[in-house]
C-alpha cells in the first residue's frame, strides 16, 4: 500500500498524474510479440519490427549487425532502392532501419488511408523478409561503413568512447564498437550478412510495435501481415552477465588536440534494475540536469575548467554504462579530473540534500508528459518496454516511482552500483608539457 507520504509527494509534484494510452499485448502465430496502443487525433500510425539483431550478438564478426541493417532499404523483392523509395513516397511514408548494441529496427510512418496504409505495409513486409543483399549494395556499404571507421580515428571523442567501452567490458559483446573496426568490416562478405540475417530475423526474435489511430482488429492483422514471411525461426540466447572491474584505472591516449576528452564510469544499471528509479533521479541531481547538476556547477560554474560536466546512466539487457564526462583544456586535465572524482567521491557517499531531491522530482514529474507527445515518442517507449520486459503500466507508474525516491535510497544505490574504487577513467588529447 503506498504510503501517505509518497501520495503527497505525487500530489504536490505533479497537478494532474499523467495516464499513458493502455498498452494491449499478444502474440502472433508465428510466435512475433506484439505492442499496441491506441491514439485518436490523427489518421497516422508509427509501426516499429524490433529484432534481438543488435551488435550484441555479432559474435566475432563485428559490424555485420549495423552493415545488415543499413542494407534493409537497399533492395527487396524485387525492388531496387530508388524504386522502394519511389513507393514510400508515393503513400507519403517514411521508412528507416537501424541497429544498437541491443537492438536492431525498422520503423514507418505512414497515413492510416486503406490504400496508403495497405501500400506501405506491403512495401514493409517485403522489406523486412525479402532483402536482397546484392553484391554490389554490399560492397558500397561495406565501403562506407569503413570510410566512416577511418573517420572515428580522427575523431577524439570516438577514440574516447571506443576506449572507455572496451575498459568497463573487455571481452564481453558490450565492449566491442557496435559498427566494427576496419580489420573486422574488411573482413566481412556479403554471405556474413545472409547468414545473419537468416538466423536473427526471424518471427520468434521479432517484436511488432503500433502506435496509432488503427482498431485492435486492424492492429493484429497488421502484426500478422508484417511477421507472416518471417520463417519462426528461434529465439536468441541470454546475453552473458556482466563483470565488473575489479580495480580502479586510467588510460591515456595521446591525440593532438587542444582540449582533452575525459569519461569515467563503470557498468551501473539495466533496464529491469529495481534501483533504477533511485539511480535515474539521483543522477539527475549529480550530472543529468543540465545547467543545475552538480557536476555542471563545480566543473563549469565554480571553475571555469570545462565548457560543460555532465552524467549519465545507459541502461540496456544487462548493466549498461555509468558515463560522466566532460572537455577540458590539456593543461587543466589534471585539475579537472581531480574535481570530478572529488565531486563523485562526495555524492557517493553522501547523496543529495533533501532540496536537491525535491527540486529534481518537480522538474522530472513536471516534464513528463512532454517525453512522449508524438505517436513516435510513444512507440519508442513502447519498444523499450516491450524488449526490456518491463511492465505494460511502466509509463503509468513512472510519475509515482519517481515521488517515492528518497535521499537515502539514491545514497544507498549509488553505493552500490558506482563504486568510486573500481571507476575507469580514459583521456583523449595532448599530454600536458
């Protein structure tokens, strides 16, 4: 039962609690899970074919996950992509693929008309289970995917990013760069990519998102359309645990830039974590609030050392990083890296002040509703959800799982899931003389 003091904290927080659209779920035949929310207002629907296709699961074949997915449009049936973009066009839909270190997607949008909407479906259907996979829409993806990785080593924020992965994970998939490196991109063919297509798209690792002005009876014929051509296939294996560091370290990477790139962090939290709430709020408080976060006032504001601080928590399948990081010039790396540990060190073990906390819940609660105005908001949130296995009120609970948060609960996760010992710490730029 909630307390009196939580449905107080809800009440003053926020005016009117915000009610999600109901999410309704099933299954198709075929074995494909299905999300569908109902919104009236406009005749459009957002529609999202979510796989367990991410980079997660590339095995040592980094990169086919995102080259598979970005070659979704570049051919299907029997359509060139000029003409898959003429029928898009046509019914004024927009259609797009994509891939992250969980996930890979294809996602329309498109005018809920029947003919329009029948058009788009169709040209949807075959492109999630007819892709070609020409050789020659290979090998130009292929080149520009590597053309991009060329460009990321002369990046230092890259060079950062890549480094700062590989320390918290090593050897777990979560380590490796979600787009390849050029010795593993250059060694892809395109018979890689069939057969990763083969055995990751298919209807028993696909999950159907609807978000839209569509009946429940139009939504389910719609999710049986999409995922009939799909063989059923069978459903990936869990993601290995993550390990944590066991020891504190720093790495440096000499770059010849005027400023230097700073990230510290560790594996914190992951979707279905029961400290989430406390974690997403309290950071919020140290370096998620912009302007007003701790680490932004005692960086940037009290010392002029970086032209902004900030942190954040990346929840995926398993623990997903802890980030805080900033730019600074090479001179001040030293100064600056001090202050941000300093600052971590002080709110790991004492939390926030009770006015922090409340301030945060208000801007939180307060801008709430905003995070999902558009059907493609909420089909994003409604994809998260479904993947993650959260619960279908989540949207509904969110508002009352953030007024029940407290000053010691954030203290104690945060204790638990940053601890200041193990934290890695990687620097981009020109060693200071």
């Amino acid at each position: 039962m909630r307390s009196l003091l939580s449905t107080l904290a809800v009440i003053f927080f926020s005016p009117a609690i915000f009610a999600a659209a109901p999410i309704q779920h099933w299954q198709t035949a075929q074995g494909s899970q299905v999300y569908y929310v109902h919104t009236e207002g406009l005749p459009m629907v957002d529609i999202q074919v979510v796989f367990d296709a991410g980079s997660v699961r590339e095995a040592n074949q980094w990169g086919v996950a995102s080259l598979t997915a970005d070659l979704l449009e570049s051919g299907a049936g029997q359509w060139q992509a000029n003409e898959i973009a003429e029928r898009f066009e046509r019914v004024g839909a927009i259609f797009s693929s994509a891939s992250s270190i969980d996930t890979a997607s294809v996602s329309l949008r498109t005018l809920t008309d029947k003919p329009l909407f029948e058009s788009a479906i169709d040209t949807m259907r075959v492109l999630i289970s007819q892709p070609r996979f020409d050789d020659a829409d290979f090998l130009r993806e292929k080149n520009r995917s590597l053309a991009g990785l060329k460009q990321q080593q002369e990046s230092p924020a890259e060079m950062a990013s890549l480094a700062f992965y590989e320390a918290l994970y090593g050897s777990h998939p979560y380590g490796h760069p979600s787009s390849g490196t050029l010795a593993t991109v250059t060694a892809l063919k395109v018979n890689d990519v069939r057969a990763f297509y083969k055995s990751h798209y298919v209807a028993a690792n696909a999950m159907v998102v609807i978000v839209g002005d569509l009946t429940t009876q139009q939504a389910e014929q719609t999710a049986t359309t999409l995922v009939k051509d799909l063989p059923i296939g069978t459903a990936q294996p869990p993601v290995p645990e993550v390990t944590l560091p066991t020891q504190a370290q720093r790495k440096h990477i000499e770059f010849p830039s005027t400023q230097t790139h700073v990230l510290v962090g560790i594996p914190g939290t992951y979707r279905n974590d029961p400290d989430y709430f406390d974690l997403y709020v309290g950071n919020h408080i140290l370096g998620g609030g912009g302007l007003v976060s701790k680490l932004f006032d005692e960086v940037r504001e009290k010392r002029g050392l970086a032209y902004s601080a900030s942190s954040a928590f990346i929840p995926m399948l398993k623990p997903g990083p802890f980030i805080a990081n900033l730019q600074t010039r090479n001179d001040q790396t030293t100064q600056a890296l001090q202050v941000m540990h300093d600052t971590l060190t002080d709110y790991i073990n004492n939390g926030p002040t009770d006015a922090e906390l409340q301030a945060a819940k208000k801007n939180i609660i307060g801008g709430f509703a905003m995070r999902f105005d558009t059907n493609k908001e909420l089909a994003n949130y409604v994809a998260m959800i479904g993947f993650y296995h959260l619960p279908l009120d989540y949207l509904d609970n969110f508002q009352q799982k953030i007024a029940q948060v407290t000053v010691a609960s954030i203290t104690r996760a945060f204790k638990q899931h940053v601890p200041v010992n193990q934290l890695q710490t990687i620097t981009v730029g020109k060693s200071a003389k």
